[in-house]
C-alpha cells in the first residue's frame, strides 16, 4: 500500500490537529515530520469529508504549519511478546527503560469486548492479607474494582502490596499522570518482591503528553487480554483513571464537544466501560483483573459516580484507613460462603454493629451518650479501627476473622450480636468472658 | 420499495454522515455500510440535514471506515423477528444470539450477521384455521408448544383488511423458514405465511382493548408486596446511587416475581451481571412450574462496552418481545437495567450532531422519549377475551445518586411505583435498601390498604422518635417512646428486610405473607410491661432473633410451627405482665 504524505495542514490545538487529505480511514494512524527530520505520533478521531482530524501523542506544541502529515495505512497497535516481561515502556508503546526495541506480534489495541458468554460467573477469591479486603469486601478473580481516595492517600502502596502479595501471573502497570517519585517507587517495590520477571510497565508522566497518557490503559489492557487468553491470570494495575478522564475532558474539549457534567464529555460512561470491561474470567483461557485508583475528593464527582456504576465496587480509602461504608465488594458473595462458615455472618455482624456505633458517634456530639452499651459500642468502633482497618496490616483470613470474634467478644455479650446460636457455640472465645481491650481510650 | 444508495462524506465516532447517490431516504431506515475489509456494518437513519446530508448512527464500531464507503440503504425499519424461540435465548441489542455468535468468535467482532431465530428447529404446528377461511393480522393460525406455553402463531400484525385462507398446512413440524399459509386479500394478491415475521421495533403495537393495571403482581420481595406493590401491567422505578443494591434487587425480581415471562433487558451494563442470569438460570428450577427459569427467560444484553448507538434498540426490542408474548395472552415482565444508559446514549449523540442540550446537556425530547417507553406496558384485552400485561420495571441510576436530574425525573412521572433506594439503608446493611418513608406506589397492594398504612405509621412513628434520641440520648425519651421505637426497628429488621441470598427468606410469597403480617401486627399490638431501656432493648433483642430464625424456616418445615409459637409465647409473657400489674 503507497502510503500518503499530506501538507496542508489547518489548524493546530494543544492536542488536535486539522489537515486537509483523501482516502483516510478512521483511527488510522499517521506520522507528523517536522521540518527538522523529528516524527511524532497521531492517530485520526474524525472525518468530515476532506478534513481530517488527528490527535497528537506528542501535543500540539512546535507542530509547525509546515510539518507534513504520513498516513500509515494502519490502525493502533501494540507489540505482544513474553520478552516484554521486566520491561518498562511509554503511551505510544516504545520502551523507555534504555533496552532494545524488540521484534514482537503486534495486536491491536482497544478491541471489541469479549462475548459475553465465553465469561465465566467468577468463582475464585484472590487473597490480599488485607483484612479489610478478604473479609469484608473480598477481592475475586477478574474483579475490576478502584481505590477511592484522595490524592496523597498511599493507594499507590495498596496497590502494589495487593499486585505482589497475590498469585498473579502476570502483572502490567498502567501508570496514567503519575509522579515520577510515584513511577520510581512501583518499580523499586516490584524489584524488592521479586516480582521484575512477571511485570511489564507502561508509564505516563507528567512531563509526557496527555494523548500518550490516553492510550496507556487500552495499552496495557490489550497486552493483558492477549497473556490471559494464553492462560495466564493477568492483574492490570491503573493508577490513577481521574487523571485519564481529566485528560478525555481535555481532548473532548479541544474538538468543541458539547460536554455534559463538569465538563466531562457525554460519553465518560462508556469510555471508563470500554476499559473496565476488559476484566474477564475467560472460559478456556486464564483471566484478567483489573485494580484501578480513582482520586477523588467527593464520590458525587463524574468520575468517581461513573465509576463506581460500571466497576464491581470499590476500596474506599481515607486518612490511611480502609473504610468498610463507602467500600464494596460486588462479588464477595460469590465466594465468602466457601471461605469458613463463619465468614459471611460475622462480616455482617460486625457490620452491623459498626454501622450502630455510627449512630452514637453522632449523637455523641449531642452529649446524649451515656448508657452503657453505646459506651461500649463506641469503644468497639475504635477497635476495629485500631485493628482492622489499617491497609498494611497483614494478616490470614483465618487470623482475621479470629480476630473478629476477639474484638466482639471483648466488646459484647453473647446476644447482643445477633449471630446464630450454632456459630456463637463453635467461635465465641472461651478465655475472655467480656472485658474491655486493654488501651481502651474512652472515659 | 425502492433501495437507495450513497456514501460516506464524515465519520464522527458512531455518527456517520451520507451523501445519497440515488433515490429518497426514510427517516429510520436501516441502511448497511460497507466498509474495506469487506464488513457491513448495521445503521439506522437517525437525522436528514439540509445539503441532503443523512446522519446515521452506527450500531458498531467504525474504525477503518473512510470517505467514500459505499452505503446501501434497505428502506425498512429496525426490527425484531418475532416467533417460537425466543425464550431462553440471550441476544445483543440488535437480537444477535450471542450463543451462536460465540461459536464463530470469542470477541464480539463487528460485521457478524446470524440469523436472530433458529431456522433449523421444527417446531410441532397445530392449525387451528381451514382452507376458505376469512381472517386478518394478528388472528391466530395454529400454535407450537414453546417451552411451558402455547405459542399462537398469527397472521403478521401489518396485515390489514379481511384475507382468505388459500392453503394451510396440516399438523406437522415445520421450521419458521417454511411457508405454513398462503392467503389472499380483497385484490386477490397473495402473502405467504411463515411462523415468525418482523415488527418495528420503535412502533408501539397496538392495543386490541386496553385496560387497566389493577390486580397486584406477587414479587416476594415482602417491603414490595406489602407497602409499594408493582400490578401485572404496571410500571416501576428504582433509582439509586451505585452500591444501594438496584442489581440485586432486579435479579431478585427476575427470579421470583409471578410473571409468566420475564425479559432482561441489559442496557449499558456490567457483563459480568447478565452472565450471572444466563449461565445461573438454566440451573435453578422454578418451583411454580418446575422447569428451569431459564425457560421464562428472554435476555437481550447490549452490555457497556457494546457499541452504545444499539443501547436504544436494545430497550425498545425486549419490549417489542414483551408485547408480543402480552398478544400471546401472558402476563410478561420486562426489567431493563439501566434507562439512564439509554438516555446518556441518546445524550452521546445528540452532542454530535451537535444539537442544542437541555438540562445536563440531555436531548430536550428525553422525558417524551421517556413516557412514550413506559406507555408500552398496559394491560391488554384480546380478541378470544383472554388477557394479556406487560409490566416494566426500570432502574435508574441517577449521577451522583440525586434524583433531581432529568432523566429520574422523567421517569418518575412516568411510573406508578417509586421504589428510591437509599445509601443510608445499604450502609447499615438493611437490604433491601428501599426508602421505607418516601417510596410510593398507585396499585392496589396485596395486604389490606389500612394494613400497608397501620406499618407506614409505625415506620414513620419511630423514625421522629429515632431523631429525638439521637438529640437526647435514651434517656431523653420515655419507656413508653422507645418500645413504640423498638417495635419500628423490630417491623423493619424482621420484616421489611429480607435476605436475598438465602432460599428460604429470600422470596416470601403471598401466603407466608399474610402469616408474617399477622405475627408482626400480633407483636405490634401487644402491651410491653418492661422498664428500663437496657431490659426492653433485650427483650426485643429475644423477639428479633426467634423472628429471624422463624424467618429461614421453610412452610413445610417440622420446626416452622413450633418456632411461631415460641414466639407467640414470647410475645404473650410480655402481655401477661402488664396484665397483672
């Protein structure tokens, strides 16, 4: 195929740029030269008879009026290889960790979704050591679920801890807007786990263009589905997908799209989706999980609200805790009836029980507390504070729900827990019969 | 008809300009686009502009799409195959059965046409009319057993005017490919007949004889059934934030409402969720036929990350289905998750054509669109007199969880039963996490009326004594105060919340209804004589949990009766004491 060369170029924006050409097909992928011999990267969004519309991976920056514009008579692609294994690469796919180039297939990149009965209703729970996660909102195999946090919450180190304390194949990092600290400290915590040969990185900083930091999720994405097809179970790591759609506003913005919340464009929806909905437990192959972080300061955001409608649930962080209200685990009932037999009711009943001493938290500021089981009930909700909620506390889900009949145990009579008599007779500790847990602050 | 032709002048995601080359176009048609690699890709003339440009949008992706790309439109509207075989299928928005689909490719590739209905399967046909006979659409020809039902066969609903019967063929198996009648009209031309036929999706199929939604509709969801019911043929909305339960809550509804048919309508979606219809379904038995709940099943998914323009086909073809299985005399559900999906489709590509936005920057014709949807379900008097419903229930998930915004609102003037689901109830575990205060619904409810109110104003009654204590503690408010307040918080956790995991519990049907309704009220009136807040939260604490447990205690199990009245003692004991002081 004779590949075109245009130089009619119309306008230039901070990320689109406009030329006049012939025979472009939609999402092909072209080449800006600059006059001085430099080529960056562009893919078409639009056409509209002669006019063709490009977003740029390098930005609209220095492109010159008399740059010329190759069309490469291919769409987005991504290389496929298990050498890419330990290797670290940018949004346009080259590799930035100084190593060679390597010869690889090439597959495409955001493709159409799996059908949806070659699914399978996952099954498997996936365990973290983290309390909070494997008890009260289990983590499942081809799970796709966000972090919600703040920014400068340590999502980042959650999410780390979470890709290599589990039996993860193959884990890709999809690093969108990060912090060069934040790009150096993934890199050094997969080294220091040992867990270089089963990593690949694709990173966006800041310093790079926002188009290459759109194309690192579908990136890193289309490299994972092909591994899981292979059999592998894939963990894709996307941090942080706030960032992503302040970058999709951006460029949505840059084209004039009429936008719909907070200048989000109309389909934020359905661009979060396309991505989220990669996670599969494939049916005769392995599966793809997918662990996002979406910052966020009021979960009512369009991001954050976007999100949480397609993802099955989230982690919602907050000064360092784990917070069991505003987290979720959409498939932990899939699982958390094989666990133990204990499992699912003492999740609830500690829920529960958690969810009351809210009430008294808040009457409390009235000075309206002073009986004594809300004495007791806010004592408990420190507690599981203290012992449960920290995301780097490591512990075995049988230690932790151990841990569970503990702090009720020490908090509560026998019926004050509503908790079936057959379970209270195989876990209720013996040894203490209800005392206060030492170190108790309240007066 | 006359075909025409044209070709592409703009691609803008799914938004496609055309320029026609020949002949008139029809706003609506489907129009197919060829594009490189050989594909045809499905579209839908949605806008004609002034210069002749003809916007369509695009039921697929259109990468690789260039100007220039020939386009062939077929001057007929998007339809659905209606005829024996729908049930227990599961399609894409555009009736693609993605069982077969899967067979020639895991990923759910663009271009791929399969024929929406099995035309190799026969179907065991009894004909009911004879040769000479005069009829006209939507008279029954014969039927086929379908799954649990009769399936009639009708002469195509579009036929109009009187028709005779020039042949029929006798009792035998046929497949919907063969011709079973030919008839002839007024001007002796002659249709030829076969056992499925088209119908536009968009266009509302008539009503024989309307009527209205009168006679409730058993879900077994107990805070439904008794306080904010749905009736066969009428509509329901439950909106809410993500995380208040809306999935489980119409899962649950699909498997135990008393509908004849349910159809699951996944717009824009998680996957994963419809998954767990159709590959659970097939395995659970309903226990009032029998037979696998698959077989009262229809899906059609157009999941999210399926192309959005089909989102809108997808809703209006499941109530196409709907409709037509009301025609067959069945009382049919259709739950669509989520209506909000479709809309923001719409919003998708109003915004490209670059329309001037309404609130939110949603089309400004969405709530018409909206009602128009909801009007489809109604109940229906047939011509043999039987009668047929459809009812829709549809979730709304408004952005930020506020109901406020246009597309709830919308909705709820739409519908005759709000079910708004509150994060607050989800939190604290009481599912299902419908708004016990602020729901409402117009059908008449299984429970006596007075009934329904006698638990409203308790509810209501220990939600403002549950705020005076909140302000002055338990010990603010008199004994007499907090058993009113134990009594609410006893209807709403042994009654009002249900567990929906749990087979016994889970679905509660109109007897056991009744049953519990008693017990409840029995607890309710009965005189507590305790004192001191500590002794009255424990004897409650007592109540609740023989309630629970009588509550996952089967009918027919040996315990049942000597748990409730255990609980009578209980409640009994309490009154006693009172009596003697």
């Amino acid at each position: 195929m004779l590949l075109k060369t245009y130089e009619n170029i119309d306008s230039i924006g901070r990320a689109i740029l406009g030329i006049k050409a012939s025979g472009v097909h939609n999402k092909e992928l072209a080449e800006i030269h600059y006059p001085n011999g430099e080529k960056a990267l562009a893919q078409v969004i639009a056409l509209d008879r002669e006019h063709v519309t490009l977003q740029l991976f390098g930005g609209g920056f220095g492109v010159s009026t008399d740059c010329k514009v190759r069309f490469l008579g291919k769409p987005m692609q991504v290389g496929f290889s298990n050498d890419m294994l330990g290797r670290v690469y940018s949004g346009n796919g080259k590799p930035i960790d100084g190593g060679p180039e390597l010869m690889a297939d090439l597959v495409r990149v955001a493709g159409p979704s799996i059908n949806p009965v070659k699914r399978l209703i996952p099954k498997e729970m996936i365990r973290t050591g983290v309390p909070m996660i494997d008890v009260f909102n289990t983590l499942v195999r081809s799970q796709k679920i966000p972090i919600f946090a703040k920014a400068g919450e340590p999502y980042n180190r959650l999410l780390a801890n979470i890709a290599t304390q589990t039996d993860a194949d193959v884990i890709i990092i999809g690093g969108v807007g990060l912090k060069y600290d934040e790009y150096h400290y993934f890199k050094r915590r997969i080294e220091e786990a040992g867990s270089n040969s089963k990593t690949i990185m694709f990173v966006h900083t800041h310093r790079d263009s926002i188009v290459e930091g759109l194309m690192v999720p579908d990136l890193a994405l289309a490299v994972g589905e092909r591994f899981a097809l292979q059999g592998k179970n894939v963990f894709v790591l996307l941090s942080d997908m706030t960032q992503w759609s302040d970058y999709l506003r951006q460029v949505a913005n840059a084209q004039d799209q009429i936008p719909a919340n907070q200048g989000y464009p109309g389909d934020l929806y359905s661009q979060l989706a396309s991505r989220y909905e990669k996670a599969a437990d494939i049916d005769g192959a392995g599966s793809l999980t997918i662990l996002g972080v979406t910052t966020m300061d009021d979960v009512t955001h369009p991001v954050p609200d976007n999100t949480g409608y397609i993802t099955e649930g989230q982690f919602y962080m907050k000064d360092g805790y784990l917070e069991l209200f505003g987290s979720l685990s959409r498939l932990k009932q899939q699982v958390n009836e094989r666990t133990r037999p204990d499992h699912r009711s003492i999740m609830n009943a500690m829920a529960r029980l958690l969810s009351e001493s809210e009430e008294r938290v808040k009457a409390q500021k009235f000075g309206s507390v002073k009986d004594d089981y809300s004495l007791r009930l806010l004592d408990y909700r420190k507690t599981f504070q203290k012992e449960l909620m920290d995301p780097f506390r490591f512990l075995e889900l049988e230690e932790a729900l151990d841990l569970c009949w503990d702090i009720l145990s020490n908090h509560f009579k026998k019926e004050e827990v509503g908790l079936s008599s057959e379970l209270i007779a195989t876990y209720w500790p013996q040894k203490r019969d209800f005392q206060t847990l030492e170190g108790s602050t309240h007066e | 008809m006359s075909k025409s032709k044209g070709k592409v002048v703009s691609v803008n995601e799914s938004l496609v300009g055309v320029e026609t080359t020949d002949g008139a176009v029809i706003n609506g048609e489907v129009a197919m686009i060829m594009i490189a690699d050989g594909k045809r890709l499905k579209s839908e003339v949605i806008d004609v502009k002034e210069g002749g440009v003809v916007y369509l949008q695009v039921f697929e992706d259109t990468g690789w799409m260039k100007v220039g790309d020939e386009v062939m439109f077929t001057g007929l509207p998007l339809a659905v195959k209606l005829g024996p075989g729908i049930l227990g299928s599961v399609t894409d928005g555009l009736q693609n059965p993605l069982y077969e689909l899967a067979e020639k490719e895991w990923f759910l590739e663009r271009g791929i046409e399969v024929s929406p209905l099995d035309t190799t399967t026969k179907w065991h046909f009894t004909p009911i009319v004879k040769k000479g006979d005069t009829l006209t659409g939507g008279i029954a020809l014969g039927h086929v057993p379908e799954k649990l039902f009769q399936h009639h066969i009708f002469v195509p609903f579009s036929i109009k005017g009187d028709h005779t019967i020039t042949h029929i063929v006798p009792e035998g198996d046929y497949t919907i490919a063969q011709t079973i009648a030919i008839i002839k009209d007024e001007l002796g031309n002659m249709h030829e007949l076969q056992m499925a036929f088209d119908w536009p999706v968009k266009k509302a199929m008539p009503f024989n004889e309307r009527s209205v939604p009168e006679s409730p509709m058993p879900t077994g969801i107990r805070i439904i059934d008794a306080l904010f019911p749905i009736a066969f043929g009428g509509t329901a909305c439950n909106p809410g934030p993500f995380g208040a339960g809306k999935t489980v809550l119409q899962h649950s509804l699909a498997r135990h409402s008393q509908a004849d048919i349910v159809i699951i309508a996944a717009c824009g979606e998680r996957a994963g969720e419809a998954v767990e219809v159709f590959k659970d379904f097939p395995e659970l038995i309903d226990p009032r036929t029998g037979k696998s709940l698959m077989d009262r099943t229809f899906i059609v998914g157009n999941t999210s990350s399926m192309p959005v323009a089909a989102r809108e086909a997808s809703v209006y073809m499941a109530t196409t289905v709907g409709e037509y299985y009301r025609k067959q005399g069945l009382n049919v559900l259709i739950l669509a998750d989520s209506t909000s999906r479709w809309a923001q489709a719409l919003r998708e590509t109003s915004g490209r054509k670059e329309e001037i936005p309404g609130p939110e920057a949603f089309p400004m014709y969405i709530s018409t669109l909206i009602s128009a949807f909801y009007d489809r379900a109604g109940v229906e008097i047939l011509s043999d007199g039987n009668i047929g419903s459809l009812s829709i229930i549809g979730t709304v998930s408004p952005a930020g969880g506020n109901f406020d915004e246009p597309v709830t609102q919308a909705t709820l003037l739409s519908t005759g039963a709000f079910w708004g689901l509150s994060r607050a109830l989800s939190d604290a575990r009481k599912y299902p996490a419908i708004d016990r205060i602020d729901s409402t619904s117009k059908y008449p409810p299984i429970l006596k009326k007075e009934e329904a109110a006698y638990l409203l104003e308790l509810l209501r009654d220990g939600k403002s004594i549950a705020s005076n204590m909140l302000l002055m503690g338990e010990k603010g408010i008199t004994d007499e105060s907090y058993i009113r307040y134990q009594k609410a918080e006893l209807l709403d956790a042994v009654f009002l919340q249900q567990n929906s995991f749990d087979k016994v519990d889970g679905v509660t049907g109109p007897e056991r209804l009744r049953l519990m309704f008693t017990l409840v009220k029995e607890i309710i009136d009965a005189p507590v004589s305790i004192q001191g807040k500590e002794a009255i939260r424990s004897h409650f604490n007592f109540l609740r949990q023989a309630f629970l447990d009588w509550n996952y205690m089967a009918l027919d199990d040996e315990k049942f009766e000597k748990q409730k009245s255990k609980l009578t003692t209980l409640v009994k004991q309490m009154g006693y004491v009172a009596e003697n002081i």
